[in-house]
C-alpha cells in the first residue's frame, strides 16, 4: 500500500488541453456541434457537467427530441432534421424503438467516442473565463469533481452550449431575460411591455405495474390539497408519464439560473404529492399494483439567458418563413409559449401556432455580437423570446448546433472569426459546406464542383410512373378530412379515380387543393370543388379532376372532406413522396395571458393543418389516374437536394423491376476514391427519442443492401444491413472508371427502390 506524507500544501491536480474548440455544454445542441466540427477536421473539445450527454433528452431528463416534424402534428411534410441530428435519430430508432432514455445515452456516447478529433470531458463544470482582450476569450476553466482535477482548456474558438450560458455570462457577451415588448420587433403575439417572466422547468416521473399491490407513503414535502392546489389537476391521467406530463411547469416568475434549485423542490412537491393523490384518494383503484419507478434528479430547463448576436430571429422571421442571405439551418416547432405560473395556472398549458412550413434560421443568431470568437448553440441562440418558443426544441437547436460547428471548423481552419464568415465569399464557402455534409437548407441546392457525379449522364434500370394504387388495402371512414398528396408537374392536372361506399344515401364532398408557396404543403388554394351523390351499401367509383392547369410542379390534394357516412378503399402501397393527409382543424384561436383572442390578433394567420397518420396506419388511397405521372426522374439524384420539397427529388425504380440500379457515365475515364449515397429515411416520420414505440426500427423506404460495380459487373464495394439516410462509400484505393452502378439489393420494408443523391469524389 502507498503512503503519502502529510503536507500543509497538498494541491489537486491541473490539466492544461489544447484543442482548435472548446464545446462547453454536451445537450444534444453541443454534441451535433461537436461531432460536425471534428468531422470537418477540427480538433474539439467536449465540456460537459453531467455524466451522461444529450441534456434534456438524457436519461436523466428524459425528454423526447424533436423539432420541424412536430410529432407530425403540423404542415411541415418531410421536415425531419439532416445530418448529424439525423443519424443520431435513426440510430436511435434502429436500437432503441421503445424508447429507452438509457439506452439513447448510449448513442450519443458511440457517435462522439467515433470521432478521434473529438476529447470528451464529462463531470467537468466550467467556473471561469480567461480573456485576451476585453472581446476575446483565451481559455476556460472547469473541475471534475469525480477524478478532483481541474482542467485549463485553451482555443482560439469556444462555443457556449452550456443551456444557461455560462461561458457568455462570465465573459460578457450581451443577454437578455424574459419577454420583449411588442415595439422592439413588431411583435404581435409580444406583450405590450417587456417584462421578466420564463418557461418553467419541468420534472419528470414513470410508472411501473409491479403485478402486486403496492404502498407509497408519501415524503414530507409532497404537496397537499392537489386538487385545490393544482387547477389542471383533472387532467392527470393514471398510466401517462414521462414527458407527456411535460405541463408539470414551475418557475417562470423565478431565476431560472440562479433559483433553479427552488424550483427543483418545488416541482418535486407537486410530482410526490401528484403520486400521493393517485395513490392513498381512494379515487384511484386501479393505481393499486403501481409503483414510481423513477422521478428526475434535475429539471428539464426551456429558458434562461438568450444572447445577442449580430441578428435576433423573431416572430415575423417564424410565421412568415424570411428567408435570409446567410440561412444555415431551419426551424418548424410551433410558436410554443407557456404561462408563467405553470402548472398553478388556469390557463391552457401551452400556445401552438405554427407557420404555413418550415422557416429558415439565419446563421448570425449563432455567434455572440461582442465576444468575438464565442460560438452560440443550443436554447441561448439569439431569438426573441416569442420565436424562442418556436426554435427551442432539441432537434431545431441539434440541426443549428451542427451548422454553426461546420461553420467553426472553417474559422479553424482559416484563421477567422465567427463573424467574419456570415457574408461574401465566405458564407458562399460555409454554405457549400453545409450543404456537402448534408444539411438541408430551404431555398438552396448543392452544387459542388468536386462532384464528377455532375458531369456524368445518369441513366436507370426502370423510372416509376405513377398510373395507379392498387385496391389491397383497408376500408378507412372519412371521421376527418382526407386527401391523397401526389407530385404533379406544370400543366394540366390528371383527374383521379377513387372507390368509395356509403353506408347510406348521402352526398360526399371533394377538393383538388394545392399550397399559395409550392415548396410548403399547407393546402390553402382550392382549385376545384364537386358533391358526390353515394348510394347506400354499395361500392362506387368516384372522380376528382381540376379543369385549372398548374403554373409550376408542385404536390396536389386530392381531398375528401369529413363524412361519417363514407368510407374510402386504400392501398397497402407505399412508395418515397407521397403521403395521405388528415385535417386535424385550424389554428384559430389561443390564451394570451388571460385574455381569449382569435390568431389574427396575434399575428397569426389561422390556416387548415393536415398531417398524416403514422405507420402502420396511413395508408395510401386506392386510386386510377386519367394520365400517368413520371415524378421519379434519374436525373434528380444529381440536383442537390435530398428530400421531397415541392417536387420529390428522388428516382425510384418501376416496382415490378427485379433488378433496379442506377447508372453513371462518363465520356472519360474518371479517377475516383469516395462514394456518397442519399437514401430514402422517410424524412416526414418524427423519431421522438423517448416515450413513442416506433414500428420500423429500420425506415421501409431506405435502401438496406447495395453494391457498387463498374465495367463488366466488377464489385466495387457491397454494403448490408443500412438503415442510415446517408452512406458514404470510401474505396481502398482509387479507381479508373468510365461507368459507375449503384445496384440495389434489398430494401427495409415492401417499397420500390429510391434514391435521393450521389455524389462521386476523386
């Protein structure tokens, strides 16, 4: 055994790294940061003072991520976050369908221990700031209290992903707290004057069915009197937990800083003193072989500081999707406000406003104004507090997080500062970037001049042309309006056939719809009308045409409206781009503070959403079309854009080809070393992390088995077993070829063949 002497001067130990970044926070926004700048050849840091990553989506939080999908609820079609946010989801799914929060830290461990430019620090809080000047950050400093060491971390670039800001705060960057009034940004959903209060926190609790009787008695803390305490409390539901229960709100009339413990216990009364009621009321006798199985140690936290960088995204920026010169990344979350008081208010819980589509994020709300070379990412991006409440969900923050650790790793790599690289040239160079490592931005296409695939002609097996769906499905009843989307081209409007029975004599309405902006897919315009006279007990054919031609392509809906009278035949086929939706109603009215106001008040505009309903469910409608339509060009794979938007973007092979493959000429021999494939995730599914079952670990539109070949069917490479959006194949070494064939193998699931991009590298 070794002695150590005593001494008068003992002194913990003091680390001193060095990296390109310091990341300070490991929330799901930190890591995407993160991961995206290593991969871009930075040299990273990873800072975080929990023991596990993802933040609020951890297994110590236990919230769901998710972002522009919305659970689905909404118009956002195909809006699922790309990239690195993208894999983490579909990993996740692919492990984890049932939505283990334990198991989700293992994801976000695998993907950041993958990357040898990335050191991670875990345990580690961050307690000071040494700065360079009175703009320039030079190191920070953290402690470990489990290995008691502490660290000294030194870059010429951080990024604050720390949810509170600490790094800002202590170095100075301009912040700011609560609600902006309506004058500072035209804010109609603002209140009149600025004013101080917050989301809340939130905590968390699961149940379990222990097969056998089980008492709770309660500590000394949990609330009393629930029912008098706590005005929502009839909303309780026995067997919901987790983050349904996200409405278990408190603190927002607080510090959500520096009083965060105070609402920790606060909310911890109201989760103990909720189970006490369920359990020793009397009211519930079915809650008798149930057990707490888990309650959060931390609040899940929505809001504290916002920091202030050269543009604050606000109201107008969400409901009218702006577009900016320097977008990077977007957002699609409802405007999501909460009252103050939480889950002691008799307000509705929450306000969901949401705009026509998905809304672009400028990538100056992502850099401190005033601390040069201090990166914004995760819930202190720069935003007002109004169009917080739309961009502070994870996946939104995941999706801006790895577009501003893309942009950090070109100032890296150039010597330069956040700022420097928000125009000219250089927001050219870091978009081009963006869109290279996959990320989707609305408006803009990738065109990168590296890419062989470019000028090569691209021919295929089979190109599926859409003439009909066959009637092998279920029978659905119209309980709401529903429509079929299809991608049309400009021109005249095929006229489709739909089989139909009424259960008695009744008349049945129809649409054709389209969206006012064909990159969105909110059916606002409707062009064609007709009534239905349906007979009782007897199947029918019906037609809904359009006389009026379309200016330009775009998706079309042929819709139904809502009669309990009518059922519609469906098709168990699916296929990539095309949806059934359902209208769930229109936004038309919410609680501002206390006062009833129609949309339009607060500057709103009230519109129909229809969304679709989720696998297994959702079927297809059968349907016969009066001319065929060819949306699934091989050539899209070459156009930059790798989901559905207002055309799909996609070849997918004829369903009956045995043998779908896609080819790629060149008139010379071409050197290449490097592969990257764009496949089918089903960008429209939302992969809530937590909570949800999903009923494909593996999307059914995503290629599984495929291999490369060259002349004279020479295997380049085979890969099985993907479930991933994006494959990049890299060769042993480079080869000369004149032609290149993706041949696909196998699928995930009963769809055709589909591929959204290649992209082909010397």
């Amino acid at each position: 055994m070794q002695k150590f002497p005593p001494q008068i001067d003992r002194a913990l130990p003091t680390q001193t790294l060095s990296a390109d970044i310091v990341v300070v926070g490991g929330g799901v926004a930190g890591v995407c940061f993160a991961i995206a700048a290593a991969r871009e050849g930075a040299s990273v840091i990873l800072v975080q003072d929990r023991p596990v990553l993802g933040g609020n989506a951890s297994s110590e939080v236990r919230l769901w991520m998710n972002g522009a999908t919305s659970h689905g609820y909404n118009n956002n079609r195909w809006a699922r976050e790309s990239g690195v946010m993208n894999e983490i989801m579909m990993h996740n799914v692919f492990r984890n369908p049932g939505g283990n929060a334990t198991i989700l830290d293992t994801v976000f461990f695998d993907m950041v221990l993958a990357e040898s430019n990335l050191t991670l620090l875990l345990n580690t809080s961050v307690y000071a700031v040494d700065k360079k000047d009175a703009d320039t950050i030079s190191a920070v400093h953290g402690f470990n209290s489990q290995n008691q060491t502490f660290y000294e971390l030194k870059a010429p670039l951080f990024c604050d992903a720390s949810g509170d800001g600490i790094i800002g705060f202590l170095a100075g960057a301009a912040f700011r707290i609560g609600a902006e009034g309506k004058d500072e940004f035209g804010e109609a959903f603002a209140p009149d004057k600025a004013f101080g209060e917050l989301l809340g926190h939130s905590i968390y609790f699961y149940s379990k069915d222990a097969g056998r009787p089980v008492p709770f008695v309660a500590p000394s803390y949990a609330l009393q009197d629930i029912e008098k305490a706590i005005p929502r409390y009839r909303n309780f539901k026995l067997k919901e937990d987790g983050c349904a229960l996200w409405w278990i709100e408190f603190g927002g009339r607080l510090d959500t800083v520096f009083e965060t413990e105070k609402i920790k216990w606060e909310l911890w009364r109201v989760v103990y003193g909720v189970w006490n009621y369920f359990k020793n009321s009397g009211k519930f006798p079915e809650a008798a072989n149930l057990t707490l199985e888990w309650v959060g140690t931390i609040p899940g936290k929505r809001e504290s500081r916002r920091f202030e960088g050269d543009y604050m995204l606000n109201q107008q920026d969400v409901v009218r999707q702006r577009q900016h010169d320097d977008d990077v990344a977007y957002g699609g979350w409802a405007l999501d406000l909460h009252p103050a008081d939480g889950v002691y208010s008799e307000l509705i819980p929450a306000t969901h406003y949401h705009s026509k589509g998905p809304y672009p994020v400028p990538y100056r709300t992502m850099y401190s104004r005033n601390i040069k070379n201090l990166f914004l990412a995760g819930r202190i991006l720069s935003c007002s507090h109004v169009s917080f409440g739309s961009l502070r969900n994870m996946a939104s923050l995941g999706y801006c997080g790895q577009a501003a650790g893309i942009a950090a790793a070109l100032c890296a790599k150039g010597k330069l500062r956040p700022a420097d690289i928000s125009h000219g040239e250089n927001l050219k160079l870091m978009q081009h970037a963006l869109l290279r490592s996959g990320q989707h931005i609305r408006g803009l296409h990738h065109a990168d001049p590296e890419d062989i695939a470019l000028q090569a002609k691209v021919t295929a097996s089979s190109e599926y042309e859409l003439r009909e769906f066959p009637g092998d499905g279920e029978w659905i009843q119209l309980k709401e309006g529903s429509a079929q989307m299809l991608p049309l081209a400009a021109g005249p409007v095929p006229s489709a056939v739909f089989r139909v029975r009424a259960r008695k004599a009744t008349t049945l309405q129809t649409r054709f719809m389209t969206s006012a902006d064909a990159i969105n897919h909110t059916p606002e315009q409707i062009m064609a009308e007709a009534s239905h006279q349906l007979r009782p007990n007897e199947e029918q054919e019906i037609v809904i045409s359009c006389p009026i031609p379309l200016e330009d392509a775009r998706y079309g809906y042929f819709a139904f409206l809502a009669n309990d009278d009518v059922e519609v035949f469906c098709t168990t086929h699916r296929v990539t781009g095309v949806l059934t939706v359902f209208n769930y109603g229109t936004q038309k009215e919410t609680y501002h503070t206390a006062t009833k106001l129609q949309a339009s008040e607060i500057g709103v505009e009230p519109f129909e959403l229809w969304s679709p309903h989720r696998r297994p469910d959702g079927q297809n409608f059968a349907l016969r079309l009066s001319t065929s339509i060819a949306p699934y060009s091989a050539q899209q794979v070459c156009n930059g854009i790798y989901r559905p938007t207002s055309i799909v973007n996609a070849w997918v092979a004829d369903p009956s080809d045995s043998n779908p493959a896609l080819s790629l000429e060149w008139q010379a021999p071409q050197k290449i070393s490097r592969v990257v494939i764009d496949f089918d995730p089903d960008w429209d599914h939302p992969m809530e992390s937590v909570i949800r079952w999903h009923a494909d670990r593996a999307m059914p539109f995503t290629v599984r088995d495929f291999q490369l070949e060259i002349e004279e069917g020479k295997v380049l490479s085979k890969i099985t077993g993907n479930y991933l959006a994006r494959c990049e194949v890299k060769l042993k070494e480079p080869t000369s070829v004149r032609r290149l064939t993706l041949r696909i193998l196998g699928m995930n699931g009963p769809c055709p063949a589909a591929v959204f991009g290649v992209g082909v590298y010397a």
